[in-house]
C-alpha cells in the first residue's frame, strides 16, 4: 500500500502466545486504509512464523527483521518504515477494539491533529477498568501544552504516557525528531510527553480503542 492512512507498528519478541490476537485484532477491522508493520526483533519461538501467514493472506502487512536492539530500537525502526498519514502503536500482548481505526482517521483528519488520545482499558483476571477513569468526555481541540497542563489541573495526575495510547500524526513527529531512546527504560515517557509540548493540535476522544493486558 503506497499512500496508507494509518501505519500500525507492532514490534514483537517471543511473543507467541498471544501474538495471533493482537495482529487479528488490527486486520479485522472494518476500515481498510492502513498497513500493518511488524517489528521482529530477534524472536527465538514460533513469533516469526506466525507473522509471516498473515503476509500470504494480507497485502498490507509487512515484516521487517533484526537483531534483538530492544523496543524503543523496535519502534524507531518502524517509524523510518511507515508510509501513512498517522500512526499507532500496539504491543503485542495488547489488542483493538472491534472497528476503531476509521473513527480514529476520522477525527485526526477532520481536525488536523497532531495527537489524538483515546480511551485505554485495563484487562486482567479481575475484569476490565478503565486507565484513566477521570477522563470520561471527549475533549476539544488544544495546543499540546495546555491539554497537558489542563489534564493534570482537573485531575491531579499528568496524561497516560504511553506510546500505545495515542495516534500521531507522522509528518509531525518527523519535523520535530522525535524518537524514542535506545535502551532507556521506561522510554514512552519523554517521547511523549516532548510531543505533547510541540503539538498544535490534541484532543480525547472517549472511545474504547486500546485493551492492556495487565497480568
């Protein structure tokens, strides 16, 4: 797929126990305009394998390999891949909803967004919750900043910084070099929180996109 509206980015490390779900859960998606990118980062189980009999039935899914770097190297390489207009992130023991991505396009594209954040629901033994249960309203559209401080005045704690919990607008992270470092921990957090402080334009939608496997 040449001009894409979404890039999805899963990179993946001996993730075969559940990896099958997460990919399913992206290509089973009611929207079509998007290619699947998937990250191999030294699998040593049957990951690979798995990935790979999606490509004979997907056209829009694609395998890049390496050497196990770890997952901000994962998600950078990823990146330099992507073709689309926006792009997520999922990990692979996470999942979609059920027909998300043509309602998140939808809203990115109509206001010109550089972050869309959306509602993320914790998954485990014990049920379903959701991350951030304050935030139950769909907001308007910000600048990165004041959606940022504005969060943490209503609520007392800052946005989840996850990278999975947003869509990005591709050409915004590229004009700022935003990447994520090799092998810090806890990596998501300035990543984010750097895109919020650049963007122009943010809002929340009150959708159920993500599930977070918490075990």
């Amino acid at each position: 797929m040449s001009n894409p509206a979404i890039s999805i980015i899963i990179p993946f490390y001996n993730a075969a126990p559940y990896l099958k779900r997460c990919l399913e859960s992206v290509l089973n998606q009611d929207f079509t305009e998007f290619e699947l990118i998937c990250i191999n980062d030294g699998s040593t189980d049957g990951s690979l394998q798995i990935a790979e009999e999606y490509t004979e039935t997907f056209e829009n899914v694609r395998i890049i390999s390496q050497e196990n770097r770890g997952l901000s190297n994962a998600r950078n390489r990823g990146m330099a891949a992507a073709a689309g207009e926006y792009l997520m992130f999922v990990d692979s023991d996470d999942y979609l909803e059920k027909n998300v991505l043509g309602k998140l396009y939808a809203e990115c594209s109509c206001h010109r967004l550089d972050m869309l954040d959306y509602r993320v629901d914790i998954v485990s033994d014990r049920g379903r919750a959701k991350m951030c249960p304050e935030a139950a309203k769909t907001t308007g559209v910000s600048d990165g900043r004041s959606y940022f401080t504005g969060f943490i005045a209503r609520y007392g704690k800052q946005p989840f910084v996850s990278a999975w919990s947003h869509m990005y607008r591709r050409d915004f992270l590229s004009e700022n070099g935003l990447q994520f470092i090799d092998g810090r921990k806890y990596e998501d957090l300035v990543f984010t929180a750097t895109a919020y402080i650049r963007a122009q334009a943010v809002m929340y939608l009150d959708l159920p996109v993500y599930n977070y496997i918490k075990v």
